[in-house]
C-alpha cells in the first residue's frame, strides 16, 4: 500500500498571505512616508523634486488643515456615538428577541446596503432629504415647515451613520449572541435590574464587539471626503476633502502624503485610547478580563 | 428561610400545554425534589418560581405573599443554573458577590459575606481565581455559592448536577444538602435522576406531561408508588397481568402460572389488574414452598452491585434482581422457583 504523504503545518504557509500584506499595506505606508519628504508630484511628468521638509512645516502652519481634521474628529465623535446608541438596541433585538429562524431575514435587511454602490447610497439620501423631496414635502403636507438640511454638516452626518450603521449593528450581534440567556437570567435573579444588567453583564461582554464596531466605523468616518463633498454643502469640507483636492487637483502628492500621515497617526493614537478605555471600564466592572 | 406554595400553574407554549394545574407546597426548611423525565415541565415551574416566564393562569406564594407579578430582581430567590451561568468577565469573588453589589452592600462586607460563602462550599482562597480555571465541581460550588451569598428565602436548583461526571456528582449531591441543611434554606430541586432524587430529598414530586403523579417522601414514592408512571420511572418495576383474588382474608393477583401476595387497596375480586413487583422483592425458593412461582431464567446481566436475572415468570416477562453471590450456580436457562418477599405490593387497575 502507498503510503500517504502527511502535510504538516507550517510557519512558511504563511507566506502568501504575509506577502500579501506586506505588498499591499506596509509598502504603501512606506511608500507615502517617502513621498512626504518629497517636494511636489514625481509622478506628474515633473522633473525629481528632491528631497524637502517644506511639507511638514507647511502642514504645522496650516490653520486650514487642523481646523479641518477637528472638525473631521468631531463629526467622527458624533456619527460613532449615534451609531452605538442605534445599534445596541438593533443588535440586541436581532440576537436575543428576534425568534432563531427569522435572524436570517433580519440580516439580510442589515446588510441589503452593501449590495447598492455607495454613491447610489448618498444619492438616494440627498433625493429623500433635498427641498421638495420625499420627507420635505411630507413635513410640509401635515404643516411643519421644514426647511431642507441638505448640504449641512447635519446632512453629512445623516448619510455616513446611515452608511455604517450596518457594520456596528453587524460587531455587535455577533458578541451579544455569545453571551447566554442564562447569564442574563442569571444577573436578574441576583438583583440587577435591566439598565445595570446592561452595564454590568452585556457591555463588558460585547466590549471585543463594541471595539472593533468603533474601529469600522470612526476610522472610515474621520478620513471620508465622498459625503461631505456631496452633502455637506459649502462648509462641509473635512480632512479627507483636503487630502483629495492635494492629490487630485493641486497635484501635490507630498503635501497630501504629509496630511495622509498625520491623520494616520492621529487615528492610531485615538484608537489606542479607547481601546485602553475600554478595556479599563471593562476591568473595573468585571474584575479580570 | 420561608414557605413555598405553588397554587394552580397553567402554562402553554404554542397552543401545547405544558403544565396543567400544577399545585405544591414546601415547608420552610425543606428540600423537594421536582422529578419527571424531559419535557414533563419542571424546569418551566423553577422558572415561574423565580419570575422568569410568567404562567398563564396560577399562582406562587412566598411566605404567604403572593409573589406573582413581581419581577425577578424583587424576588429574592437565589437559583443556580444546568450550565452554571457564571459570569466569564469576573473572577471568582466578583462573581459570588455580583448579588450583594447590586443590592448596594458596602465592599467590605461583600468582601467578609464573599469569603464565607466560598468557605461554605469549601472553596476558601479562590477568590481570585478565574471561572475558566475552575473545574466542573468547582464551578458549581461558585454558583452555589453565588445563589446563597444574599441569603435568598427560596433556592431553586434546575439540575445542577447533570454535567458532572458520576464521582463528582455523588460528592455534590451530599455536599449541597449538607449545606442546604446547615442553611436551613428552602430548596426547590430540579431533577430527571431517580436516585438523585431519592437520595437528596425530604419530598419528591414525580411529574409527568404536565401533571403531577404522585407527591411524598422517597421512602413511600418509592414502596408505594401510585400509578404505574411512578412505578416505572422510580426504579422500573415489573407490572405482572392478572386477576384479583381473595383467599382467607388474603389478597392475591393471579395470572396463568403465578399467585403475588398484594396489599388491597381497591378494586373487587375477578378484577383484572397490573400488580408492580420490584426486581428485588423476588426471593428463590424451592418448589412446593409457600408463595412459589415458577420462573424460567434467560439471561443473566452483571451491573456490578447485583445480577439482573432476565426471565418469565409464567408468560410474563420479569426482571430480577439479585445481590451479588444469590446469583451463584444459576444457569441461563434454568427453570427455577421464586416467591415475593415484600408485604407491600402494589397494583393498579386496568
């Protein structure tokens, strides 16, 4: 009989997928660390620029860019928190109150938006909210004299919570799911009531979920340029707009590489913190981890 | 510590009625066993008891006071959960004292009540420890531990036993009635286990489909069970056809080829009845002796602590069993005598 060959597992099978990230993740980061240095766009048939540091000092002068980036955050805040405060109770109907053979159903509703572009997405908002739209008019119909939000930062907001919603909604069912009726059940009979159920026993438990809910929401939020472009009107621009336009229409690949990393780092760095937060109210709820 | 009563449970799910009329006390300080085999809605009473599902029609009364409609956070029952239910994102003591926290004792009282109730169940020093690092046992003895720390008036124990392995589950059996003892705490136990039941109990509710069949101490559940459910599920005795026959003031269930002394309790003679005869109620003998039945042996089955003698008695099939050395010299195929030792034999009507 032929003997069967066994293959055992090993560390070099990871190496397509780590070339692959490598390829794709580390060498564009390295690749934008390096253009930050480099003056104007070598790839705009300009002669080599040479090396300069004109683009980080002229992003610290900026007013412009951290005005933008605060704004950016902020908006980021805002959409992140409407999004949790939206998707706790959503999840936790589809995990929990939902019967086993309608969850299904549930989640294709969640995730239909992806199946849509997502400019037609924001289009079909901006037709739903514009002066003499669906809702408009309908406000009016019943005497409420609603004026459009179109292109505010009210508008911007809209269209980016109703764009990420699903992937909060999505993190956090899947941890609500995991935690047992029985622990719930359990923390009743013990005493607590519904609300400190929740901060005791459910937050700390869909805290892995409720994390990277924040990271797939906030991280995108901050660095979008599409909404605000579409929808946020005049003074809607955001950090991600000033990247754009330095790529796109003043050709100048250093500077936006410049701004790129700085909004990279800051975005690390906040993510760091509320994922240390957490995992300290975490702690100091439920003792260890 | 306080008294139970269950008073007239109804419960439906999805138009299948799961409990029917479901009526029950426990007197303060006692351990009732609820028995029945799946599905016959024991555990759905634990959780009305403590307010988890709501029962259609009926109600619970905790020392007198109708508890019904309050929520279970106000109920003041400690239960401990099948799967015990410890919360994984805290150790050991936060877990025990997640009750006391939440009814806003100072810490370092939880602390001193966190400690006592470990070394109740004989876990002192674990307050550190992580839920996961624990063993089966252990984690039972947590949970324990964490229903008895706000000294609740009822505990409920939906079958907190049945994911342990048999050693353990022995261990633990007299450990938490030893200490449901020592507390004096009324206690609801939820079981399918006979010999659980039997060995923990101070009363036994056998229940089945939805109705109870038969209430009483183990002893009697046992000797005199009630219907020939409880005669089947409580130790699975021999139901043995025949008639009802009087002969000198004694009563007698006859069939083709055996004659079993039976207790009266009902029912006239020429009656057709279904006496339960336990395994272990059967005696050898010779023949002619008085009371003897013919038996014939087909098989026999060693279970450690007694042979199980497969065989007819008559027509009817019959198992006995039989003590360790009783068995000696018995043949497989062997057509012997055997008479009932037991006086109390029950029986019941066709």
């Amino acid at each position: 009989m032929k003997k069967k060959k066994k293959i055992q597992p090993n560390s070099l099978w990871a190496l397509p997928s780590a070339g692959l990230l490598l390829l794709l993740t580390i060498a564009p980061l390295a690749m934008l660390l390096l253009f930050s240095f480099m003056n104007r766009n070598m790839f705009a048939g300009q002669p080599w620029p040479g090396w300069t540091m004109g683009n980080i000092t002229r992003m610290m002068a900026s007013g412009t860019f951290w005005d933008l980036l605060l704004r950016s955050l902020r908006t980021g805040l805002i959409v992140t928190v409407i999004c949790i405060a939206a998707a706790y109770p959503a999840a936790w109907a589809m995990a929990k109150v939902v019967p086993e053979k309608r969850r299904g159903m549930c989640m294709i509703l969640v995730i239909l938006p992806f199946f849509t572009s997502q400019l037609l997405l924001i289009y079909a908002m901006m037709n739903l909210i514009q002066t003499g739209g669906l809702l408009m008019t309908a406000l009016n119909a019943i005497g409420i004299p609603a004026k459009s939000f179109l292109y505010t930062n009210a508008a911007t907001v809209l269209v980016l919570v109703y764009e990420y919603l699903p992937y909060m909604i999505l993190c956090l069912y899947s941890s609500i799911e995991g935690i047992g009726d029985n622990l719930i059940h359990a923390s009743l009979i013990l005493g607590a009531n519904k609300v400190r159920t929740f901060t005791h026993i459910v937050f700390p438990m869909s805290a892995p979920g409720l994390l990277s809910g924040i990271l797939l929401v906030f991280v995108p939020v901050v660095g979008s340029f599409v909404e605000p472009g579409l929808v946020g009107g005049s003074n809607g621009m955001m950090v991600g707009s000033l990247i754009n336009s330095q790529y796109k229409d003043n050709l100048n690949m250093g500077y936006g590489a410049v701004l790129s990393c700085v909004l990279l780092i800051v975005l690390c760095v906040i993510m760091a913190i509320i994922s240390f937060a957490t995992k300290k109210a975490q702690q100091s709820i439920g003792g260890d981890v | 510590m306080a008294e139970l009563i269950v008073k007239d449970l109804d419960k439906s799910f999805d138009q299948h009625q799961v409990l029917k009329g479901i009526s029950f006390s426990v007197k303060s300080g006692d351990f009732l066993s609820l028995l029945g085999p799946s599905g016959c809605g024991k555990t759905t009473i634990l959780r009305i008891i403590c307010g988890l599902e709501t029962a259609d029609a009926g109600e619970v009364l905790v020392d007198g006071k109708d508890v019904t409609k309050v929520r279970p956070e106000k109920r003041d029952i400690g239960l401990v959960f099948q799967n015990y239910a410890l919360f994984p994102s805290m150790n050991v003591a936060k877990n025990v004292g997640y009750g006391l926290k939440m009814h806003k004792v100072p810490k370092e009282e939880i602390d001193r009540r966190v400690s006592e109730a470990l070394e109740l169940v004989k876990l002192g020093g674990y307050e550190n420890r992580r839920v996961k690092q624990l063993s089966g046992g252990e984690q039972q003895r947590v949970a324990l531990a964490r229903a008895l720390v706000t000294k609740p008036r009822i505990l409920l124990l939906d079958e907190p036993l049945s994911a342990l392995d048999r050693k353990v589950r022995a261990e633990m059996q007299y450990e938490i009635r030893n200490i449901q003892r020592q507390v004096g705490i009324t206690t609801v136990f939820v079981t399918h286990d006979q010999e659980e039941a039997l060995t923990m109990s101070d009363q036994i509710i056998l229940l089945n489909q939805g109705h109870i069949e038969q209430q009483g101490d183990p002893y009697t559940i046992y000797s005199q069970p009630a219907t020939e459910f409880a005669s089947d599920f409580l130790g699975k005795a021999n139901l043995l056809t025949g008639t009802l026959t009087e002969a000198d003031g004694k009563w007698f269930v006859a069939g083709e080829k055996f004659r079993i002394p039976v207790n009266h309790c009902g029912g006239k003679e020429g009656d057709t009845v279904k006496a339960a005869v336990r395994g272990e109620y059967f005696e050898f003998c010779a023949q002619g002796d008085e009371g003897a039945n013919p038996f014939h042996l087909e098989k026999k089955i060693f279970t450690g602590l007694s042979w199980k003698l497969i065989g007819a008695l008559g027509e009817q099939p019959v198992d006995i069993s039989a003590l360790g050395m009783l068995a000696d010299g018995l043949d497989e195929g062997a057509d012997l005598f055997v008479r009932i030792r037991a006086d109390n034999v029950v029986y019941y009507n066709n």
